[in-house]
C-alpha cells in the first residue's frame, strides 16, 4: 500500500471541502469523495442536496457510506506525512545542534590561535630579554677583557724600567772599562820608554786613579713576571662569576612565576611516613598499617605530590633544612611502585639527592656528582614539559644545583620527595613544601 500511496499526489488525500487529509472518507453518487462530517455538514446548510464539485443535485439525501479504499489511503497518507514532519523536526534539531558544534569548534579554535599568538609574544619577549641580557654581559667581559689587558701591560711595563735602569748601569760600566783600558795602554807605552825624564813627568799623572763610580752596593733585579696573566684571568673569572650570579638570580625569579599549590598524596605514601595534616611535610616514623593499594610504595620511603602535569610549566620549593639525606624531583606516573627503584630517566625518575650530609648526587645515566658551594637549605624544582626540563635550584643562593635537559614525557609528572630514613635521628628532619615568595 505505501507502493500505491508513492504514486498519488497528496491532492488526492484532501476533503475538497475542509482541504484536509480525508477524516471517514465517503462517496456519493457522482463519485466525489469527502469527508463524512464535511459533506453532511454541508447538507444541513444548504437544500436540495448538491454535490459541491460537480453540481449534480440529488432528489433524496444520498446515503453515506465509507470508502475504505481512500480511507485506508489517507489513514497511509496520515501516517507518511506524520513520519516525514517528525523527520524533519530531527533533521532540524540535527541541523541546529550540527551549527551548534561548528560554532563550539570555531570558538575553541579561535582561542586556540589567541593562545598561539600569546605564547607567540611571550617567546619573542624571552628572546628579546636573552639577548638584551647576552649583551650585557659580553660587553661587560669584553670591557674587563680589555681593562685586564691593560692593566696587565702597564705592569709588565713598570716591570721593564728595571730593565732601562740596568740598562743605563751598562752603559756605565762601559764607559768605565774603556777609561780604563785607555790608563792600562798608557802604562804599557811608559814601561817601554828610555826616556826617563819624560817617565818622571808622565807617572804622577798615571799613579793618580781615573774617577770612577763606587759600584759595590749597585745591583740590577730581575723582574719577575711569574703570576701576571693568572691574576688578570682570575680578576675575569670574578667578573664572569658576578654576571652568572646576576643571571641565575632572574632566571630564578622568572621559574618562580610558575609556581604551584602541591600537597602529598597519602595514597601513594611508603608505610613508615608520617604525613602532616595539611599535607605538606612529611618526615620518617613508625610503620602504621595501611591498605596496600597499587598506588603506594611498598619498598621505598618516598611518597609523590597529589597534583599531577601533563604539559605546561610548573615550579614548587621544598624546605631540606637540617637534613643529612633526601631525594627530590619528579617521576611519571607508571613509574614502579612495588619494588626496589633504580633511579634514572629511563626508568622515569628525574631526581637529585643527598647522602652523608654533603654528597649530592644527580640521578642521571650515569651519575653526576654534584660540587655545591653552598649546602642548599631550600630546593626549587621547576619542570618544562614541552621543552623537556627539570631544573633544580639553591633557592637562598639563588644557584643552579643541576638540570636535566633533553628529556621526553609521554605521561603526567608526579612531584616526588623522600625524607630517606632516620639514620639513627641524624635525619630526623621532615621535607617541607614551601610556599614560593615571588619578589619584584
């Protein structure tokens, strides 16, 4: 029937009337068709009975009956177009949730391009603060440089008088030698003369000593130069040291902006920590029973940061005050929970520590001991997740400890600390998350 309804126009399912669909559709006598209610309706109101489309009259009210072809035809019809109005409400409300999304997405990509453009600026203003900073550093070596240079030769030059000085004493000397000379060829000359007078004449004249310098207490030093050139580089490295200082002290300032809120998950916690209240400090204690769920560690007494990061910048400090060992620095999440860990960044673990009070190590591939100046009180860790680097700093010192650079993520990063063991309450004191003091 849907075959045959396909074929008929809709006109064809309308009351010639009512111009709707056939409601009990009848058929009278000259073959119109309409609906029952319209047609007797229509009869009521107008006498004799006519039909409405051709105009033949009836002499008596024909009697109705239902035409159950069209009837079934129009209920069809009914049904068709009822399908085909709620398909297009769907279609509509598809349509309007489609321009919804569409508009979602170029929304989303419009703040995208903003944050492109910003992150964009913001790397043009590092760079223009690089250079700014590259040169004012190698103007001010090159002038120490040059200083240095300078001041080197005026002190090799004042060292060279001694040398014009003794110098003028040869000359002296010389002089000297040849008067004399001259007195011993005259002597020489009268000793083979047979003219006695003249002899006698001449030798008060050669007995009488030719005025000569008194040169017993008259010396010449050699100058030393030993020690120069080391004392000018050593005033070069002094300025190179205060311009690395200047440096790490914003570069410092700047990672700082980057700081988080981290507290400690007790989830994660090895049985033997005890964890404050507020989460932030956490020293070594008596094993308490815990629920050995797969997050904690169960051969290692360290415990990771609740919050986690997955691209992006991020920094927090860590207090180490009175401490003779710990570990710090951040590890990914897959990172094994259940066994013993060696640490390195092949197994997923970016961290620095201390051992003996004072041997700092970085836990690299291999390992790199660390030459501290100071023993730092405070440790900042700031991790670039894009650029792959974790960076470790002396925060009162304002000094780089380490940085592990050339790194690739592929998971979320975990704060980690390790207070380490009592060692007999020589290590006794708790890791400490800072709040970060950002300075001007």
């Amino acid at each position: 029937m849907s075959a045959a309804s396909s074929l008929l126009s809709e006109e064809q399912f309308l009351c010639p009337i009512c111009l709707d669909v056939f409601t009990d559709p009848v058929t009278i006598p000259c073959g119109h068709n309409f609906c029952k209610n319209c047609i007797t309706q229509h009869w009521d109101i107008n006498a004799p009975c006519q039909c409405p489309m051709c105009k033949d009259l009836f002499k008596t009210r024909p009697k109705l009956r239902v035409n159950t072809f069209i009837s079934e035809m129009a209920a069809q019809f009914r049904k068709s177009a009822q399908m085909k109005a709620s398909s297009i409400q769907r279609q509509s409300k598809t349509e309007a949730e489609i321009r919804k999304e569409i508009q979602q997405m170029i929304r989303e990509r419009q703040l995208k391009i903003q944050k492109i453009q910003h992150s964009v600026e913001l790397s043009k203003e590092d760079a223009d603060r690089e250079i700014a900073d590259s040169v004012r550093v190698f103007t001010a070596l090159m002038q120490s440089v040059e200083r240095g240079q300078a001041e080197l030769i005026e002190t090799i030059e004042e060292k060279q008088k001694t040398e014009k000085q003794a110098e003028g004493f040869i000359k002296e000397l010389e002089q000297e030698i040849s008067e004399l000379m001259k007195r011993t060829a005259g002597v020489e000359q009268l000793s083979h003369t047979e003219d006695h007078l003249h002899l006698l004449q001449s030798f008060p004249s050669l007995n009488t000593p030719p005025h000569t310098k008194d040169w017993t207490e008259v010396s010449a030093h050699r100058s030393l130069y030993e020690g120069t050139v080391r004392r000018a580089v050593a005033q070069l490295e002094e300025t190179l040291r205060k311009e690395m200082e200047k440096l790490l002290e914003a570069e410092l300032k700047r990672v700082q902006q980057y700081a988080v809120d981290v507290t400690l998950d007790p989830h994660t916690a090895y049985p033997y920590l005890i964890l404050s209240d507020d989460g932030k400090q956490v020293k070594y204690g008596k094993k308490k029973k815990l629920p050995n769920n797969t997050e904690r560690f169960s051969s290692c007494a360290c415990v990771l940061g609740k919050q986690s990061f997955s691209s992006g910048r991020f920094y927090y400090e860590v207090q180490v005050k009175g401490k003779s060992k710990w570990d710090l620095g951040v590890v990914r999440g897959s990172i094994n929970r259940k066994g013993q860990i060696r640490a390195s960044p092949k197994n997923g673990d970016w961290t620095i520590w201390l051992r003996n009070g004072n041997e700092y190590k970085a836990l690299a591939d291999p390992r790199v001991l660390l030459s501290l100046k100071t023993r730092p009180q405070k440790v900042g860790v700031f991790v670039d997740y894009e650029e792959g680097l974790v960076s470790f700093y002396d925060v009162d010192a304002a000094a780089l400890i380490y940085s592990f650079t050339g790194c690739t993520f592929t998971e979320k990063l975990y704060p980690f600390f390790s207070p380490c063991n009592n060692d007999d309450g020589k290590n006794s004191a708790p890791l400490t998350i800072s709040p970060v003091n950002l300075t001007d």
